[in-house]
C-alpha cells in the first residue's frame, strides 16, 4: 500500500494546518482549561493533605489523669544541670505534684553540674517545695557533671515507678 492511500481513507476530514489562527487560538484555549483544572485538582490535594492533619486530632481530646493507687509510688527523676531550664520546668513539676492533685509522689534532682549558682537554685526550690529531693551523683574523682547517665540509674528501687524528665523540658500537659 502507498502512503497516498491512507490520506484517501480520511479525506472528509477537514485538513487545518498549524499554522492556521483559529484552529491554533482553539488548541490554546483547550490547553488552558486543562491548565486551569490540573492547578485547581493540585490545589484541591495539597489543601487535603497540608491544612487537614488528622494526626494532630488528639491533642484535641481531654486528657485524663489515670488512676494509680495510692500505695504505687511514682518519681520524677529530673536530670539537673542549668537553672535557666528548671525555672520553667519548676511550675510544671510543681502542679504534678500528688499533693496538688497530680501523679508525682516526689521529684528528684540528679545534679549533673558544678555551677555553684545553680546548685544554690536548687538548694533553694528542694528547700521550699514539700516533695522535692536532691541527690548527688558523683564520679570517682567527685565530680557531678562527669557522671554518665547508666550511673543514674543506681538511685531506683523495687515498687516504684521512675518518669525520666529532662531539664530541658519546658511543658507538660496536664488534665486540669
């Protein structure tokens, strides 16, 4: 067959060239539309995915203090090293307290530093707060800040339960 011979089989069709303005104003405008709806579909999905985040829905739900027997003993134990980090964390602590309501039955200290302003802070909150507690931990030439945070764990006992909190810490959700 010759090449010739297919253009006969489509030869009611009418031939528009390229080059022709309103077929290629046509084209144009089809290309737009199309251009239009992808924009709005991409907009639609990334709307979807970007503003609806379903994994931060739970921190829409009350929260629950469970209830722990009053036999069960629980423990902060809070990694001390600056006081700039522990006057924020200090309030938190404080309203977790068992005796205003919260789960700690006590908050210890480890002293991790040798800043003598900051352990003069400390002394002053453990003195002023019923349920604080500070123990200091030492390496073998008696240093504070030198002790790995394995030799901090030598301080727990059997029955209790033990909440590691950083001094870092600069919130803490409650029920109230």
């Amino acid at each position: 067959m010759f090449p010739f011979a297919k253009r006969q089989r489509y030869a009611n069709i009418p031939y528009t060239p390229l080059t022709d303005p309103a077929a290629s104003r046509r084209r144009f405008s089809i290309f737009k539309l199309l251009l239009i709806i992808l924009v709005l579909i991409i907009i639609t999905l990334l709307s979807v995915f970007i503003f609806h985040r379903p994994y931060l829905e739970h921190l829409n739900q009350p929260v629950s203090i469970p209830v722990i027997p009053k036999a069960f003993h629980v423990v902060g134990l809070v990694f001390y090293g600056r006081r700039s980090r522990v006057e924020i964390l200090h309030c938190y602590l404080k309203q977790n307290l068992r005796t205003n309501g919260g789960l700690l039955d006590e908050v210890i200290f480890l002293v991790r530093t040798d800043d003598a302003d900051d352990l003069a802070y400390l002394d002053q909150i453990v003195a002023n707060t019923t349920g604080y507690n500070r123990r200091d931990l030492t390496d073998d030439h008696g240093r504070a800040s030198k002790i790995t945070y394995g030799q901090a764990w030598e301080v727990v006992e059997r029955g209790t339960m033990y909440i590691k909190i950083d001094d870092d810490i600069v919130s803490i959700r409650t029920a109230r």
